[in-house]
C-alpha cells in the first residue's frame, strides 16, 4: 500500500513524471559520487587551468554507488508511490 496512492502510473505523463523523479535521485548522486573520487589538479599555466583525471577506483566506486542509488530510489518509489508493480511479469509469460 503506497504512501500516497493519488499519484500512481495510471497515465502515460504519470509514469514519465515518477520515473524522471527516480532517475534524478539516481543521476544526482552518481555525479555527486564521481566528482567526489575523481582528483583535481591545477596546472601551473598562467590560464590556471584545472585538470580533472579519472582512475579505475573511481569508476568502480562510482558504478557500484549509483547501482545502490537506483535499488534504494526505486524502493522508495515503490513505498511512497507505489511506483513499478507495473514491472512484474507473470511467471508463465
């Protein structure tokens, strides 16, 4: 039973309108994450240049925290709005 039942994907533009709520939770803070483990280095040029490089540390860090964003954005989705029952697939389908 959602938390607030008049706000279910029952409409195409309902469906779109959760579903942009997930993903921005979701792309939040992936970037959040990213910019969080990628280094910043300034270079000595007069233009003082900012250069950003990325490791595989924290791509790794990066994909494994967005995987855990999206599980726990959905979840929230899921109780609060009763977002995704629409998913579930019969098993005989």
């Amino acid at each position: 039973m959602p938390l607030i039942s008049g706000l279910r994907s029952t409409s195409v533009w309902k469906a779109f309108f959760l579903n942009s709520i997930a993903s921005t939770l979701v792309i939040f803070i992936a970037i959040n994450v990213k910019s969080r483990f990628d280094k910043f280095t300034y270079k000595k040029d007069p233009d003082k240049e900012i250069v950003r490089t990325t490791n595989w540390q924290s791509v790794v860090l990066t994909l494994i925290s967005t995987f855990t964003a999206s599980m726990i954005a959905f979840s929230v989705m899921y109780f609060v709005f009763g977002f995704g029952g629409g998913m579930i697939v019969n098993p005989g389908d």
